[in-house]
C-alpha cells in the first residue's frame, strides 16, 4: 500500500484574469492511487508528488529528506523540466517555476499533509484520531 502527497499549481483558467491561478494539494492511499486533474480546462503549471510506503512510521521525515537530496541532486532547473529523486523508501517528482522553485515552496504545502495524517489499515485518518486508537 502507498501514500501519495501532492501540490498541483494551477494557471489562470482565462489569461485575462491572472487572479484566477490556484493550487490544489491533496492526498490518496492505496495500492496504485492515482492523482485526478482537478480542472482540465487549467493546465498544472508547476507540481511535486511524493510517494511512501503507506506504513512509513514518519513520512514527513522521508519527505523533509526527498525535497532536500532532490534540490541537492538537481541543482538549478530551468521551469518547466522536471526533476526526480528515487530513495528506497521513497519518490518525488518535481516540475518547478518561478516561485516553486526552492525546497521551502515544496516542502511548506506537502508538510502541512503529512504532519496532520497517519494510515491505519489502509485508511487516512487525523494524527489526533491515531493517536487515540493506540
């Protein structure tokens, strides 16, 4: 089973009205969880997405470390490409721009997930729901 953490940075849905970007953060579990475009009509513009074991005892230590050796491994990265970082507990796939392009931009929204979750058979549930199941 896997968790996946993700940020998706949205372009304005009309170019007209650059106030209309947005980002969508989210999470899913299970044995292949797929990631949905939110709004086809608003391309991603820029994403990270973070895969762990669904069991890993502290996934915001395994994503504290992913960001730091995949920013360490890729050194400057022109928006657009996108850069990956395979450990063996762990991946991140990155596709930076302007603004999300430094580890605190990637870190800041995927932390605020994984610190308030844990997966308890196979279920995402608050870290104050887990911690009274123990």
């Amino acid at each position: 089973m896997q968790l996946v953490l993700y940020v998706h940075n949205h372009a304005p849905a009309d170019a007209a009205a650059p106030g209309t970007a947005g980002r969508v953060c989210g999470m899913a579990v299970g044995t292949a969880p797929e990631i949905l475009a939110w709004d086809d009509a608003r391309p991603i513009t820029s994403r990270a997405v973070f895969r762990c074991d669904a069991t890993a005892d502290d996934p915001s230590t395994l994503l504290q470390l992913a960001v730091a050796k995949c920013f360490a491994g890729a050194g400057a990265v022109a928006p657009g490409f996108e850069v990956q970082y395979r450990g063996r507990h762990c991946t991140l796939e990155l596709r930076l721009e302007p603004g999300f392009d430094d580890p605190r931009a990637v870190l800041e929204p995927l932390l605020q997930l994984a610190r308030g979750l844990a997966v308890q058979e196979g279920r995402l549930v608050s870290v104050p729901s887990a911690a009274l199941a123990v």
